[in-house]
C-alpha cells in the first residue's frame, strides 16, 4: 500500500512539474578582465558593455539566461592564468570573454586551447595572438595594422624621418614596436634608438635624458595609462620633440594626466560609428548612452551562443 501511495506522489509530482512554465537554460560564461591595477579602467570598460549585452539577452530569450562569472586580473598574467583554471575546473564553462592585455591573453591560451574553450579577447592585439589557437579569438586588429598605418603616416604624410621608440615591455608593446619599425624602415625611415620600460614604471627621467642625446623628428610611444605620465616629464624635463603614439593614447584619463603637455600629439584611433544603421548595435548604443556616459564595441555574445 505504501508503494503505492509513493508511486501516486511521484506521478501527481511528475503532471505538476509539467504543468508549471519551462524554466530557461542558465548557461555560465567566464569573464577574465583587469578589474583592477594599472589596467583596470580597460577592464571596467568593457563589462560595462557585457553588463548591458547580458541584459539584453536575458530580457529578451526564454531560451537561455545568461550567468557571468567575473574574475579579476589585477592586471597581472598569473592572475588571468589562476581565473581561467578557475572558471575551468570549477565552473566548467565553455566560453571566456577576455582578457583585455596581450599578455594574459598569450598566457591562458594554450589552457584555453587544451580545454577547447571559445576565449574572444575585446581588447588584445598582439600579433602572436593570430597563431595562439583555434578556440581562440578578439575582436580588435592586430598591431600589425596600426603599427604599419603610423610608419606609414609618419613616413609620408608628415615627412619623419628619423624617430626614437619609447615601448612599454609587454606582449602588446613589443608587437607594436616591431611592426612600426620594420615597416619604417622599409619606407626608408631611421630608427635612432627603441627604448623599453617595464610595467608599473612610474619615473622615466633616465629615458628622457637618453632621448635628449639623439636629434629625433619625433618620438613614437607605445603604452598604457602611464603615457600621460611620460609626456609630462618629458616636456617638464625640457623634451620639444614631436610625439606620435597608439589608439590608446585617447583615454580621457591619459589626456588628463598630460594636460597641455598633450598638444600637438598625434595618435590612431579605432573608429566607432555612435550612429549605426544595424538596428540591434543601434538599440545597443541607445541602451549604453541611457546607462554610462562612454560609447563601447557591440559584443559579439549572440553570434558566440551558436557553438555552445
């Protein structure tokens, strides 16, 4: 009798969960950005986009709820490297959006590749990023682009000829400094010297009084967040020299940082149309501008739903 009674329970139970709404399929995704350290203004960025690209998917799927699992670099490799054996181990998930830098890019990868997990980098552009796997992608250029577009510049449009290199030492660096002088160099330009500094350098006096014993056109810097600081001294410790440098010298904080010592820079920048004719990176763009006071690139989660 009493299994009997069971076996009514468990069938009232079963008609009862049938009846009910289909509850979506909750799918985890891991985020590996610098939330923090000397890049975290890029990583804060970007999940501000992620945030608003999530909303969107879950308000408007019955589908698939989207969960995000952030985890923090702190700008450090080993860090990005402890987030994604994290996310993989324990978390199991099967799509990375991150990280932002080359460098923790290029350190998670074969983990990434290894455990066939679809990485999309929103903001890496080394080179070497373009062999590092199958599983694994980004959504900007590579340095080989910008670094070969300002040699060119440089060369023809403005008429430099002879340039000194100031380069942070890190995997996004690197690639650009090579690709700009190589491709100078073809044009004909010369490279009086190609000066590296390490990550969280704060004083460059010592390269300024370097860059004060060359006659350079112009000096290209490749950097982060410091670059404002770099100018700064450079035109405090009395450095006239013309400077050309990288997409991210548009940072508002960078431009704050060098103030006037800011004029006359010229630098690439990575066009973004604030008034999109796709309806879907229109209705994005609306959603950002009612959100947060700075534009930021669609994501691509849609397009990456179709391989999970």
């Amino acid at each position: 009798m009493k299994l009997k009674n069971y076996l009514i329970l468990f069938l009232i139970a079963i008609l009862l969960a049938g009846c009910g709404k289909k509850e979506s399929k909750v799918i985890n995704i891991g985020v590996i950005l610098s939330l923090s350290g000397d890049r975290g203004a890029y990583g804060k960025s970007s999940k501000k986009g992620i945030d608003l690209a999530i909303e969107e998917i879950n308000n408007s799927s019955e589908t698939y709820k989207i969960n995000p699992i952030y985890e923090d670099t702190k700008s450090q490799s080993r860090d990005a490297v402890s987030a994604i054996e994290k996310l993989t181990s324990i978390d199991k998930v099967k799509i990375i959006i991150g990280p932002i830098s080359s460098s923790e890019v290029l350190a998670i990868a074969p983990i990434a590749e290894r455990n066939k997990i679809l990485l999309l980098s929103p903001g890496a552009s080394s080179p070497e990023i373009t062999n590092a796997g199958d599983y694994i992608f980004r959504n900007v250029s590579s340095d080989l682009y910008e670094g070969a577009l300002m040699a060119e510049f440089a060369f023809d449009s403005i008429k430099l000829k002879n340039i000194s290199i100031v380069f942070i030492n890190t995997d996004y660096g690197i690639g650009v400094e090579e690709t700009f002088r190589n491709k100078f160099k073809t044009f004909g330009g010369i490279i009086l010297q190609s000066i590296s500094y390490n990550d969280g350098t704060r004083d460059f006096r010592s390269i300024a009084l370097k860059l004060k014993q060359n006659k350079a056109d112009a000096i290209y810097l490749i950097g982060y967040k410091e670059m404002g600081i770099i100018v700064k001294q450079f035109r405090e410790l009395g450095i006239k020299t013309r400077v050309i440098s990288t997409a991210i010298f548009e940072d508002p904080d960078i431009l704050k940082t060098a103030g006037k010592s800011a004029e006359g820079i010229i630098f690439t920048s990575i066009t973004f149309d604030p008034d999109p004719t796709n309806p879907r990176a229109r209705k994005f763009v609306n959603s950002f501008e009612n959100n947060y006071t700075q534009y930021q690139m669609v994501t691509l989660l849609w397009p990456m739903m179709q391989y999970i």
